[in-house]
C-alpha cells in the first residue's frame, strides 16, 4: 500500500534533454502534473503539464520495450512565468500547434479531481483561468495568456469581455489549426460553441465575434452545455462538443452525447462539419453529420471523442476518452477519484474517405488496439492521437515515412517485466494486431509501474502535409478539341497513383459542376502511372482561357450505403482551352532538296469524310500548289500533302495559308459540306522521314500565351526532347537551331503509349497515348507535338546606387523561357544601326547580344544561361547616340513548377516547368 501511495504522488509527465525551438516530428503532449499529498489531495503545482517527447525515431529502438526518448518542458527556465507547470498554466489537456511550431494548449477538467478538491484548488486552473488558452513560444518556450476567462456562462462584448471566453469552471474540450486562414478553433464545454481565435504569432489573441453554435441556442445557465446536466432542465443531451479538426476547408468537430454512465437515451457519439468560409467564418448552413461513433463491442454505448487529427490524404483519426458523467473519468483504483472502473473503454479510430468530392467517410473502418487485451480488448485510449513519422537521420537531418506512425495517449499500454506503462504507444500504419509486441511505448513520466491511469493527456506531433496518401504527381493535363464550336472535349491526364493501394477508379468533377467516373481494369497498382482521356460537354469556352477540374483516386466500389472503399484527397487540375479548329494542319519538310514541303492535315469536323481539298497562299507573292485535289480524308482522319511554295521561302519565315475541306460533292455542283481555316506556318529546316514516321514538333516561346507557334514567336535551339515508350528503349534529340526535332520511329510505334519529356529538368510534360493518328498514304503514322514555353515575369529590382532606366527607348524586362535557362529581351526601335549589350554589375561588358541595322519595329533577343548567371546587371540599349539602360536582378533558380498543358486539335502544345534562372 505503500508503493501506491508513492506511486500516486509521481504520475506526472517527467521530461528531459531535447531542447527548443520546436522541430518537425517531435511530439507535444499534456498530463496531469501529480499529487504532492493525497491525504489531503494537492496537485503538485511544479511538475509540468505540458512537455516536448522526441518520438521522430521510433526505428532506433526496440518493438514492445519501454522507449526512452529525449523529453523537455522548459526545464531550463528560471522564471515562473515560462515554466510549464500547473502553477503557471493550470490543468490543460487540448493542443494546436501552428506551422511555425508555436504550440498552444487549453485549460481543461477531464483528469478528474473536481469533487475532491474543489474548483478552486491550487493548480486546477492556471492565471488564465477555466477558458484560458496559453501560447507557448516556439523558439523561446515562453509561456503567455493568449486567452483568458470571462467568469460567465455566456459569450458577451459588454464590460471588456469580448476577448474572453466565457467559462464557470467547465473547461474547455480541445484546438484545432487551421493553415489557410492562421486561426485557431477551440469548443467549449460551457455553452457548446466553436470559438475562433487569430493573432497567433503575438502574446496576446484575439476572438472573432459571434461564436458558432451548431445545434440549439445554450440556456444561458452555468455549467456545462448539455440541459440534461443542470437542474429542471431535463433529460436532454447533446450539445456538447468536444473534439476538434480541420481538412479541406472544413471544420470537423465531435459531439458528446452518451459515456459509460449514460446512455440508452437515444442518443449517438458523433463527428459532425461545417465549412470555412474564404473569410474565415463557418458557414452553418453547411453543417452536416459525417458519421456515428459505433459502439464498444458488446455495449450498447460508446464514449466521447476528444481529438480529431487528419493525414494529408484525408484519413481521419479519432481518439475517444473514457467518461463516467458530466466530467470525472472515473476509475478503480485511482486514489481521488470516486466511480465505478471506466479508463479501459476508449478505442482509437481511423476512418478513411469512402465518397467522391465530398469528405465522405466509411462508418467504421480501422479500430486500432491501444494497450494490452483488457475489459475492452486493447480500447485503452486517453484521448490523444496523431499522425508521425517512422524515422529520422540525425547526420542529414531528414525525415522519412511521413505519416506512417499513429502516435495516441492511453493507459495500461504494455505489461513489462519492469512494470506497467502509461503515456503514448506508436503504432505502424498498417501493422497493427491485438499483439503489443511490435508497437512502441513511451512512459510519460519516465517511471514504471506508477499506474498513471486516467491522468494522461493530448498528443499532437509538429509535422508538415507529405501527400503520401494523395496525388503527388501529375505529369501532364491538357484538353483536345472534338469537334469544331460543339463544346465537346476531351481532357487528357495523366496521373500517378500514390496511395498504398490499388485504385479501382476516379470521379472526376467538371467546371460545369457534374462529375464523371473513370474505372481502371485492372485496378492501377501502387506507383504506377495512367493516362485517362475522359469525353466532357461543357459547351464551348473561350480560346486560352483556363478551366478548372476536380480528379479524386477511389478503391472498389461497396455496397450502399457506402460507394468507395476508400478515396483518395481531391485533386485540382487546371488546363488551358485550346483553340478548336475544323482543320488542323501542320508544316513539314519531307525532303532534303527543294521545298520539299508538305501539309500534315487533320479533319475535325466533316463527316463521314472530306472529298475535295483547296489550298490557297494568303501571302502576297507567294504561291502554293496543288491549289486542290480530290483527296478522302475520314472525319477524325489525317493525310500528307506534298506542295510547292514559291518562290521558296526562307527557313522560319511564315507563309499564310487557308486550306478547305469539301463534303460529299452534290448535284448542283455545291458540296454537301465544307470548312476552311486560315493559319500562318513557319517555313521548316528539320526533315521529316515519312517512309519511317515518328513524332515532328518545335519548342517555341508563346509569347502571347495563345498556345500556338504565331510569327515572331522565337524557336527555342538545343532543347532536349525525349521519347519514352512504355516498353522499348528511350529516344533522346535536341531541337535544331530553328527549334525543330523529330523522333524517327518504326510504323506502329508511334501508335503506342509514350511520354514525351522536354528540356534537362527531365519532368513529364505530357504522357500521350497517340490514339487519333490514321495512316497517311503508305501507312506511314506521323505524330504532331509541339512545345510552347510559356514567358515568365523576370524579377526586376532597382537596388539603391545603380542608375534608373530612361525612357528613350522602348526596352522591356527580360521574360524568363521556362525550362531553358535563358531570358528574352522584347524591345522596340526606329530603324537604324542597333546595339544591344549586357553589363555586369561593375559596368563591364558581358556580351553583346544583338548588333546589326534593325528595320523600324518589335524585336527579341535571347540571352543564354551561360551568360545569365545569378547576379545584378544592366541591360543597355543603343541607336544613334541614344541609349536606354534597365536595372536587372537575376535570381537563384527555382524548383521547377510544371505548367498546365494544352493540345491544339491535334498538335499538342506544351508549357516547360520554371526556368533556371529568371
């Protein structure tokens, strides 16, 4: 009896040896801080209440043992008003920790000591009092009232208040973060409302105005929100709310309505959600249940859930905690408490997302076992849980299996031969059996055996979103045209599935709002990538502009009410419109003498085919023949038509051409349809094999972002390009010097499924399953790619002590070519002789860039990435006597940022990641 008695007095957490600031994947937990006697009860008011466990490496140690990690609760402090103890904060179970890693924790009466000492026993509530949330310093560990008590038990502005949370003594339930809009989300247990709080990088917070209350108004009367509890009020319950998180714009909170001491009333546990609006509001007209707690195997109740965490991908974790009435959890055994036994009957949870677009979850999932077998079968949470990671290396200072460790607070973990312990248990996603021998355990307060039960706290870990649960990775999205003015389309997109499991399908919503279902069969395996083409009506869109979609990853379907197995986090993918012609065609040069040229021409409209072609030069002076032939083309079909131009034009000089498509011809001499399309064509230098066949196209700089090769569009020369098809080996060129390449492939390759990469930042831009490309005459396939570099603002400063430009002359800041490392300078001039230099930061010359007798006009020159290293320069530009200078800052490189891609009825066209440097 007395080893209990001793044991009593030593149950609070005991930390040592990590220090501040906060790092990633250390976790921050709560406990009760002990007794300094028991006859009379008095908390120990220097033993701390929250502490720091370093839990970033659980592979370092042994499965089933006691693990010892390094702890810390600002131990290191010398002032009160820091420490981390009950005298400075009171009781707290709730933690939020912000994405600086300043943690904050709420005062909180779950450990069960009011009845015995009072409420207004030392060490109960902290200086902020009942409703107080504390802010504890990342950096620093100082510790401030970032929100204190209004002795009320209603939220009022009058008299000062309206920064105090209103609170008689109930205690708070729990905090959530939510990123987006930097605002905390904390329930109250007093009046059963969601209060918001800002300013989380000052001491001192601020409350929003109007608390949200989601289910009936609070009486008013002291005390805790449920009616049922306080005298003449009846039986209701309910309006509590305890646990609290946030995911995907959206607040998900639990509601207490049934424990272990009551139930039978009617009444469930459940998780309930409300959205955030883009101000930071929740919208109560978005309130909806999103499941019941099921109950404890073989009850007829469950208990409370008080900590609601998510992964990146969606999953959610709930923790419950085992309760006996209004607030004490009662327990055998514990020297203060009075009750019968109830710490062993509080499950962890996970839930995993089981609908389309909308945060549905399965009802009941994956229960974790939490301790040793016991009354409940290894149901011994303490209400806290969170998501970790499986290691750390300390020399690279890295982290590794993001979110593949649940970390939760509970009692009676493991039995071990030096005695029990309470405090935190790690389980490996995935690896979880009733067996305790292959998770980790963690006694809080370092000493075996002391039967901490009922008085261990929250955990939350410090971690960033790891998307190992979601679509990482998008190689390319982009639409195509179906048919001319139908609004008819096709959206390309290629995924990569990053889930554990396989994916059985997708929903996919469009712009329009309705969604769509893709069905993989087989089911796309774990790592592997797909391309889907997905038919979508959404009438027709303006040329260039940018339509957004929803794609979401699911498992099998199940039966109702279900729909998934699971789903993965929604994705949004945005592509540009392209413009949709009834014909496409394409420049080529087919021969190595002469002109030599040849139109790649595909019909995207008459139908079941075209009979009769006309093509007309447009250019003054120049002349094209055939000017017409009697040709069939199927609707959706390609053909090559070798022509004249003359006189023969230079390479990269355009011609315009307007090329006709006639239906069926009729009696009349009429045709029964036709289509025409005027375009101008860049003279080409690459020769095309068409007895070979393979893939043509030009990387180009589309400088008005209209997704096709237009005049004075600059070619971009010595741009890897790479073919990948998914068997066989990879095929690597370099455009030409007029920015042209072709891949030569063998006859039916081309038809194959391939990936194109472009440029040495070797990040898919597109995977394409070419399958829309007809034989031409001598059934010789041909595929029409082209890559369109989309400008790029360059960062243009004016540090202090360099001369500001002029404005003689009209010279622009450079825009960055994406992917290639180099910069175009636009600028204009009258005609004369014309030089454009680059001076480095001392004045000195670095290169001349451009220098010859310029034409009246619009010009653009490159400057290579050899030459434009990170640094500060003048651009100087100079014309009979006059000149203008341009202050440019070149910047390090950024991580490349693929963008959208878009195809252009039949030639694709592509925008390269971020350039190397800008």
């Amino acid at each position: 009896m007395r080893y209990l008695l001793l044991s009593a007095l030593t149950c609070a957490c005991a930390f040592a040896a990590i220090s501040l600031p906060l790092e990633k994947g250390v976790a921050v937990a709560t406990c009760f801080p002990g007794w300094k006697s028991i006859n009379p009860p008095v908390i120990n008011l220097d033993s701390p209440v929250v502490g720091l466990v370093d839990v970033r490496n659980p592979a370092s140690t042994t499965t089933g043992t006691n693990w010892q990690p390094d702890m810390f609760h600002n131990e290191t402090s010398t002032a009160p008003v820091n420490q981390w103890t009950a005298r400075r904060m009171g009781l707290v179970f709730g933690i939020a920790i912000d994405k600086r890693g300043n943690i904050f924790v709420a005062a909180s009466r779950i450990y069960g000591i009011q009845g015995i000492t009072g409420d207004t026993a030392p060490g109960l509530w902290g200086s902020a009092g009942s409703g107080g949330v504390y802010r504890i310093d990342r950096a620093t560990g100082n510790v401030t009232d970032f929100i204190t008590t209004n002795n009320a038990a209603s939220y009022t502005t009058a008299g000062g208040n309206s920064n105090k949370i209103p609170n008689t003594g109930s205690g708070l339930g729990n905090l959530a973060y939510d990123k987006n809009t930097e605002q905390l989300f904390v329930t109250n247990f007093e009046d059963g409302k969601i209060y918001r709080l800002s300013g989380l990088t000052q001491n001192t917070g601020t409350i929003a105005p109007a608390p949200y209350d989601p289910f009936n108004p609070d009486d008013g009367l002291p005390g805790f929100s449920d009616p049922g509890l306080k005298p003449g009020n009846g039986n209701q319950i309910g309006e509590r709310i305890w646990g609290i998180g946030v995911f995907n714009g959206r607040v998900y909170f639990s509601v207490w309505a049934e424990d272990v001491g009551r139930f039978g009333r009617g009444l469930t546990n459940s998780i309930h959600s409300v959205a955030i609006t883009a101000a930071g509001t929740l919208n109560g007209t978005t309130l909806r249940k999103e499941v019941d707690i099921p109950n404890m195997p073989g009850r007829p109740w469950s208990n409370p859930v008080s900590d609601i965490e998510f992964s990146s991908g969606g999953r959610m974790l709930v923790a419950e905690r085992s309760q006996l009435d209004q607030s004490v959890p009662a327990s055998v055994n514990d020297l203060v408490d009075i009750g019968q036994q109830a710490a062993h009957r509080s499950r962890v949870i996970e839930f995993r997302l089981s609908g389309p677009l909308n945060n549905v979850y399965t009802p009941f999932l994956n229960p974790l076992h939490i301790g040793e077998t016991s009354w409940a079968a290894n149901s011994n949470s303490a209400g806290g849980v969170d998501y970790g990671y499986l290691e750390y290396d300390n020399e690279l200072d890295q982290l590794a299996g993001c979110e593949k460790m649940i970390w939760a607070s509970g009692d009676y973990l493991r039995n071990t031969p030096n005695g029990l312990i309470y405090g935190l248990q790690g389980t490996i996603s995935g690896v979880n059996t009733p067996s305790t021998a292959d998770d980790y355990f963690i006694d809080l307060n370092g000493v075996l055996g002391t039967q901490d039960k009922v008085k261990i706290g929250d955990v939350d870990v410090f971690r960033d979103d790891c998307g190992s649960d979601a679509i990482t990775d998008v190689p390319s999205s982009y639409l195509e045209c179906v048919n001319e003015g139908t609004g008819k389309y096709n959206l390309n997109i290629t995924v990569v599935n990053n889930n554990a499991d396989p994916v059985s399908g997708a929903v996919v919503l469009l712009p329009n709002g309705s969604s769509t279902n893709v069905t993989f069969n087989p089911p796309l395996a774990p790592g592997a990538t797909t391309t889907v083409s997905i038919p979508i009506t959404i009438g027709a869109q303006t040329t260039g502009s940018l339509l957004t979609f929803v794609f979401q990853f699911h498992g099998k379907p199940l039966p109702p009410p279900l729909t998934y197995q699971f789903c993965d986090k929604p994705l949004t993918v945005s592509v540009r419109v392209p413009e949709c012609g009834c014909i496409t065609a394409t420049l080529i040069r087919i021969g190595v003498t002469g002109s030599s040229l040849a139109l790649y021409i595909k019909n995207h409209v008459v139908d079941p085919n075209a009979t009769f072609v006309t093509i007309n030069s447009l250019t003054p002076g120049i002349t094209i023949t055939p000017g017409s032939l009697n040709l069939s083309i199927p609707y959706g079909g390609t053909a090559l038509i070798p022509v004249n131009i003359a006189p023969a034009p230079a390479v990269g000089a355009f011609v315009k051409i307007a090329i006709t498509l006639h239906g069926k011809k009729l009696g009349n001499g009429y045709f029964e349809s036709c289509c025409m399309e005027e375009a101008e064509y860049p003279i080409p230098r690459q020769v095309v094999n068409t007895t070979i066949g393979g893939v043509y196209g030009n990387v180009f700089l589309d400088l008005n972002t209209d997704l096709r090769l237009d005049p004075r569009e600059p070619r971009l020369p010595g741009i890897s390009v790479t073919y990948i098809p998914e068997k066989g080996e990879r095929i690597v060129v370099r455009t030409n010097d007029s920015g042209e390449y072709f891949i030569p492939l063998a006859g039916e390759a081309v038809r194959a499924p391939y990936t194109l990469v472009a440029d040495a930042s070797n990040a898919r831009q597109r995977c394409c399953t070419v399958r829309s490309f007809a034989a031409v005459p001598g059934g010789v396939p041909l595929g029409i790619v082209n890559f369109a570099v989309a400008p790029i603002e360059a960062s243009v400063t004016a540090p202090e002590g360099l001369p500001a430009s002029s404005d003689v002359l009209d010279l622009e800041a450079p825009d960055t070519i994406g992917g290639t490392g180099s910069s175009a300078i636009r600028y204009s001039v009258p005609t004369g002789l014309t030089t454009l230099r680059l001076l480095d930061s001392d004045g000195n010359d670095a290169g001349t860039i451009a220098h010859s007798h310029h034409e009246a006009g619009d010009y653009i020159a490159i400057i290579r990435s050899h030459d434009w290293q990170p640094g500060i320069y003048t651009l100087e530009l100079s014309i009979a006597g006059d000149s203008q200078q341009r202050v440019v800052s070149v910047l390090p490189s950024a991580p490349p940022t693929p963008f959208s891609a878009a195809k252009q009825a039949g030639v694709t066209l592509f925008r390269l990641p971020t350039p190397g440097v800008r």
